[in-house]
C-alpha cells in the first residue's frame, strides 16, 4: 500500500471573477488581489513539503501556483507538471460574457445544467470525465513509483463494491444560483472570508467561516504533520469548477466520505484549500480515501481590500 497527502489550491481572484465574467480557458491573469492571496495560501503551506506539483496550462492557476512554491521552504525543486486537463470548463462562445448572459442560455434550451454544452464548449459532466481521467492517471503514476502495481480502474468503482455514501446531502448547482445578484460585484479578500461570493462559473462561492470536516486546529496545523507518513505529497493547483467537478468523483465514484455534500459541491473561493488522505491498495483495488478538509480560507480572514 501507498499513501499520498493530495493539497488541492483554485488559484487566486482575476479582475474578471471581480466583474462575474465567465473566463472559462481564456487566458486570464491574477489581480493585485489575486496575487496578494496566492501569496497567503504559499505562507500558510510554507512548511509543507510537496513531492509533486500538478497546474493547469491557464495563466492565473500557473501564477498562483508559483508564488505558493516561492514561500515554501521545504520543496526543493519540486517536480512540476502542467496537464491541460486542469484547465477550467470551456463555456465556448460564451466566454467573455456575464454569468446572467449564460443563465439566460440555459434557461432557454429548456436543458438541466448539467447537460448544458454551450455553443463551442464543454458540458459539466465532460469536464468531471477528464477531471477523473487526471486523477486516474495520477493514482498510477504513484503506485508505480511505489512500486505496487497500476490501478485498474477508478471510475464508478465504489458504486461497483456498494461502499459509496450517496446520502450525503444535496448537490449545489452545477451551472450557477439563479438567485445571484451581479449588482455589487465588489469581491474582495474580506468578502470572501465573510460572505458567500460568486465565480465566474456563477455559483455561490463556499462561505463558511472554517472549514467542513475537521477542526480549525487541525485545519491550520496540518502542513506540520510528519514529512515521513506519506509516501508522496502531491499539489494541485486548478479552477473552481474543474476542482468541484473532481471533488464529484472522489466523493460519488470513489466513495470519499464529507459531513455535507452540499458544501463539498460550491465552488472553492480564490485560494481556498482542500486536502485529502489517499491511499492506494494493490490488487488493482480502489482508493480509500479520508477528507481532512474543504474549502479552507482562514489564511485569508483578516486581509483589507487592496482596492479600497
């Protein structure tokens, strides 16, 4: 058996999460702000050593991404791979218009969310096929560095053997609040600490104030647990919605156990943390996998608005 630490980071506010501008896989930059929390969620994983570093090919993830390494004292170099298929969800010929130009689309087709394929782009369920892809292939890649074989299959697996939780809460919305006001679009690092925000996906963003499934003690000590008890530590640094598309595997194919599936299923806020336990079973079995937590800003509590 093999066990690996998966610390998973969306990477940090653009000017056009600030205005509810879908981006999709434009090739957007950090905002002062942005950049100001990149630098936050590096100090607080400063003292956690990360053995593998998977990004998106996308600006704002690759920025975010390299100042959290630029704070971290313990990874030497560590071994860095841009995957595409980190990317964020192709919204095609929507990209560059308001959340509410893409409410009024789907609305319109009469589909659910779910299905919705925008002219040109990506439907929800194809983005979590190759968030799950990613993931498979990342769980081989380990086994094989430890020496104990290749996972046969990760898909549905745990609906195959019966273990997975399905009655852990409702899911959040896959294409947005119809609710969401746009009026005041002034998204800060404040704001995200203390109220729900949206993304540019248009769903609420998580607004607790610590976070699900374990204690904020644990929570904020937990890059300081022994460097030995892992056989990989693996950072993965992405986008809101691709990281709650995979956030679905785990939980509904892989049977990762959360306390509400409602909060698992909100779109992280600008650098925010989730961490998980994986271990990897020979035999071709399954992962097991434990959330340690989700959503986590408590690094970004008590930052001003730079724009103020």
């Amino acid at each position: 058996m093999a066990t690996f630490l998966l610390t998973v980071v969306r990477h940090g506010e653009t000017r056009e999460n600030k205005e509810f501008i879908l981006q999709g896989q434009m090739n957007t930059n950090l905002s002062d702000v942005g950049y100001h929390q990149a630098g936050l969620a590096g100090k607080r994983l400063r003292n956690q050593l990360f053995t593998h570093v998977y990004t998106s090919d996308l600006n704002r993830v690759m920025q975010t991404s390299q100042a959290i390494l630029d704070k971290n004292v313990l990874s030497k170099s560590p071994h860095v791979k841009v995957d595409k298929r980190l990317r964020e969800r192709g919204f095609g010929e929507v990209e560059g218009r308001t959340v509410s130009e893409l409410r009024a689309l789907v609305e319109k087709s009469g589909q659910l969310p779910q299905n919705f394929k925008p002219p040109g782009g990506e439907s929800p369920l194809e983005v979590k096929a190759r968030a799950e892809a990613f993931f498979h292939d990342l769980c081989n890649d380990l086994a094989g560095e430890a020496g104990i074989g290749q996972v046969k299959s990760l898909q549905h697996a745990a609906m195959a053997d019966g273990s997975a939780e399905r009655d852990c809460g409702t899911e959040g919305n896959v294409l947005g609040e119809w609710n969401i006001q746009e009026g005041d679009s002034k998204s800060s690092v404040t704001q995200a600490s203390n109220s729900a925000s949206k993304t540019d996906t248009g769903v609420t963003v998580a607004s607790n104030s610590q976070p699900q499934n374990v204690d904020v003690n644990l929570a904020s000590n937990s890059q300081t647990e022994d460097t030995e008890k892992y056989d990989a530590r693996v950072l993965l640094v992405s986008h809101g919605g691709t990281i709650r598309e995979l956030f679905r595997h785990l939980i509904d194919d892989l049977g990762c156990k959360v306390k509400s599936k409602r909060f698992a299923m909100q779109i992280s806020p600008n650098c925010g943390i989730s961490q998980f336990v994986v271990q990897l079973r020979e035999g071709g079995k399954r992962p097991v996998l434990s959330c340690q937590f989700l959503h986590d800003k408590s690094h970004l509590e008590n930052v001003v608005d730079l724009e103020l």
